[in-house]
C-alpha cells in the first residue's frame, strides 16, 4: 500500500467521523475542548452542575448534556 492510499484511507476515515454526531465527550475530550481543566469538569460533575455516565473505567459525558451545560452558563452571565 502507497503512500498516497494510506491518506485518501485516512481523509475519508477522517470526513465520516466529522459528518457523525458526537454521542458524548470523555473528561479528556471536553476539557480540552471548551479550553478549561479536567479538574475543573470533574469538579462541575460532582458540583452536579454536569452530568457524567461510568462506561466501564471511563466517564462519559452526553452531547446533548454537554449543550444543556453550555447554554445554562451563558444564560447566567
């Protein structure tokens, strides 16, 4: 395999999970994301303000909790 294959393997892999919604966010994924600590959301999760699932070790943060989130603070600004 050339080269150039593994890329056009790799762009299309690439565009096939940008088209596909995001279900949930690791700790990891979101602190990153919204440019804050991993601390800082492990805290927010057990302040209750964020909810989090256990997937077997991981925890787990749904999209849709991730935007219920975002919205509630900036609506208390």
């Amino acid at each position: 395999m050339s080269v150039v294959q593994v890329s056009s393997q790799a762009q299309r892999a690439d565009s096939e999970r940008l088209s596909t919604p995001k279900l949930g966010w690791t700790l990891d994924e979101l602190a990153r994301s919204l440019g804050v600590s991993v601390p800082f959301i492990r805290l927010e999760v057990k302040r209750g303000r964020l909810k989090a699932a256990h997937l077997g070790r991981r925890v787990v943060v749904l999209d849709t909790e991730v935007r219920r989130y975002l919205a509630q603070a900036s609506s208390a600004q």
